[in-house]
C-alpha cells in the first residue's frame, strides 16, 4: 500500500491566500485542505488526518491566535504542528503567538523557498513524534502484559519470582542501552548535517571569491576577447557555487532540486547576456532531485549551452524562448551501463532548446574547437551521458544519462 501524501489545512479568509498556497503546495506533492474561518478549521482538523496547519491570524470571528489555543489544548491534535501567518511583526504578537502554542511563524509577503523548507522540517518532527509515540504506546503495552504474565505466573510458580525478576531487570537494562544508543546516532547525524551545511557553505563562500577576483580582472581587462573569456569563466564558476548554496539552503544536504537551480542559474545568465532582447526562457522539472555527482556536471552543461544560445541565437536583437525539460526515456534503442545490481537503470533526458538561428554550418558538434562545446561533450561522458543535438526548429541539445536514485 502506497503511503498518502502529508495533509496540510491552510486556514485563511482571502480566497487569493488559499490558492497561491495551493499553487505552491500541491506541485510538491501536498494535499490541501482550505478553511476559510477558524471554527471551519476546527471542523476540519477533528474530521480528517492533518500533518500541518498554515493558519493566518488576522480573520474575522475567531483568530489565528484562538484557533492555534484550541488545537495545542486538545490532547489529540496538539501534536500537529501550527505555522502563524501574519502581516503582524511586534515582539508582543509573536509572544502572544507563542503562548498560544505556535511552532513557527512566517510573515507576509512570504519567501517560497522559506516557507517550504520550514513546512519540510516540521514535517519531519510531526513524523518523529509520532514514530516516538507510537514506540512508548507499544512498550507501554509490552509492560502491561509483561506485569499481567508476571503476576500469573507468580501465583501459579512462586519458586519462579526471583528469575522473572532478572528477566524483566534484563530487560529494563536492554531498554536504557537501546536508547542511549539510539541518542550517540542522532547526536552523530546532526553533527553530520551541521558539517556538512558548512562544508557547502565554506565551499560556496569561497567559489564566490574566486568571482569577485575574476570581476577584478574583467574590470581591467583592456582586451574584448579576455573579458569575453573572464566572463565565460565566472558563469561556470557561478554554476558550481550555486550548487553548494542549494545544498547549505535544502534540508536535505545530498540531493539538489533542478527546478529552483535552473531557474536561478538562467535568470542570471538572462540577465547578463539577454537584458535588452526579448528572451523568454521556461523550466519544466519539477519535483526531480539529483546528487551532487549529477547535480555539477549538468550545471556546467546548462551554463554553456543557456551562455550560447543568449549570446548566439538571436542576433539582432531577435526575441525568441530557451526551454528546458526533463522527462524520462521511452526509447531504450541507447544503451546504460548497469548498476551494481546487474540492472539498467531508468535513462532520462535533459533537453535544452531554442527557436534561434541554429548552430553555424561550420561548428562540427562531434568535434567541436570552442572551450564551451568541448566541456559540454567532456562533461557529458563524465557521467556515463550522451548528447544529441537536433537542428530542425533552432537548437536543441538532448543529454541523456542514468539518473541514480536516491537510495545509489
């Protein structure tokens, strides 16, 4: 049975609010449930499962400082996690908020990515808790028929006391061990995100340096084709640091979302190639996470190939659209090396394209003479991929590759 999606209640009177949440939510795989009142969403969260409540606190009737009361107070939906939204940013209302039982508090307008990571991290608390507690039902449920045994078998066998003792003393004693144990592994796991988090922070901050020493020499460079140089060399240094700036953001520190990254690495490379032309430029991948392994290669490969059609593709100031998609392989005609496992795994295909004027006759994709194009090929073999280019409408470069799970 495949497990359900997280429930989120998102509680709010503007109609406008409910959906831009939903708008937000359910691309991730959220299932959303509006209220539009307080008492409505008390209705709901004793009707149905929640795992979370977005709930605004400025509604008419009841507030979002009542509702989060009466949710906290009742003993079982107290351990759903509450998220006070509020235009309301005086000390006061935060600690009114507190009292009341808030988990968290996001103010409006909110940050997406913010608001995400913190709905992500509550998520994984609620489950903790209620892994914890269904843990001490189950163990108060083994001492309660431990006690009932022990109490037979004391009138039946009296002889027999002394050794059920030492049995259940054993047992207290493997009880302790297992949770000090268990205390040493996620003292060591949050040792391990807070290294890591400054591992891709100490990594990126210094990539970022590596920029600013580059704008450096661009600002005195005198010649067209060494600044042109300089700057082709920042965009690709640029692309790795905003891997290890994804990785420091995300809650998860071993996987990058593509969707976000592409999105911030070509509005900057819009930006500096594509400001004064009409370039529309669309990513279509969401929901698709890959390891820092996959994650650096195909940021390199995007920033040439997004850098190239900016710079080339429109000449003359002719508007025109970059797309870039992800989707996974129905053609199994190419091969994919196998994995441990002695299985192919599933092949996908990152796809960028443009409605510009085409590669110039002269550029032999198989063996190209630019910098660009031969890291793109380069890059492409370094993770086991192979590109295709198509010519018909524009360009368009195909990467195909295996994308490893997340459990590889």
């Amino acid at each position: 049975m495949n497990p359900r999606n997280p429930v989120i209640l998102c509680v709010d009177d503007e109609e406008a609010n409910l959906k831009l949440l939903a708008n937000i939510l359910i691309p991730r795989g959220y299932t959303v449930v509006s209220a539009a009142s307080g008492k409505d969403a008390l209705l709901k969260i004793k009707s149905q499962a929640i795992d979370l409540v977005l709930l605004d606190i400025i509604m008419p009737g009841m507030d979002g400082f009542e509702v989060c009361r009466q949710i906290k107070g009742d003993q079982k939906l107290r351990n759903i996690p509450v998220i006070l939204i509020t235009v309301l940013t005086a000390k006061k209302d935060r600690i009114r908020g507190i009292k009341a039982g808030a988990d968290e508090f996001l103010s409006k307008p909110f940050d997406q990515t913010e608001a995400l990571a913190r709905i992500k991290i509550l998520m994984k608390v609620k489950k903790l808790n209620d892994e914890c507690k269904h843990m001490e039902s189950q163990r108060e449920a083994a001492l309660e028929a431990l006690k009932k045994s022990n109490d037979e078998l004391e009138c039946r066998v009296r002889e027999r006391t002394a050794e059920l003792a030492q049995a259940n003393k054993i047992l207290k004693t493997d009880i302790i061990e297992r949770k000090r144990a268990e205390e040493m592994i996620r003292s060591s796991l949050e040792e391990k995100e807070v290294l890591l988090k400054e591992v891709h922070h100490r990594v990126k901050n210094n990539l970022m340096t590596l920029i600013g020493l580059i704008k450096m020499q661009e600002a005195k460079a005198d010649n067209v084709t060494f600044s042109d140089l300089l700057q082709e060399l920042e965009g690709r240094v640029r692309a790795m640091a905003m891997v290890h700036e994804s990785l420091h953001k995300s809650a998860d520190l071993a996987h990058v979302n593509l969707q976000n990254y592409i999105e911030t690495l070509g509005a900057h490379i819009c930006a500096q190639f594509g400001a004064d032309r009409e370039i529309s430029f669309s990513v279509q991948v969401a929901g698709v996470d890959v390891g820092l392994d996959i994650a650096v290669p195909c940021g390199l490969i995007l920033n040439e190939l997004i850098t190239n059609a900016c710079k080339h593709a429109f000449p003359a100031g002719q508007p025109g659209e970059i797309r870039i998609t992800f989707q996974k392989c129905r053609d199994k005609s190419r091969l994919v090396p196998t994995n441990n496992t002695g299985t192919s795994p599933p092949t996908y295909e990152l796809t960028v394209a443009d409605n510009g004027v085409g590669l110039p006759a002269k550029v032999n994709w198989k063996n190209p003479e630019t910098v660009g194009l031969q890291l793109v090929k380069m890059l492409s073999q370094q993770i086991n991929g192979s590109i295709k280019v198509d010519l018909i409408h524009g360009t368009a470069f195909h990467l195909r590759f295996a994308k490893p799970s997340q459990n590889d």
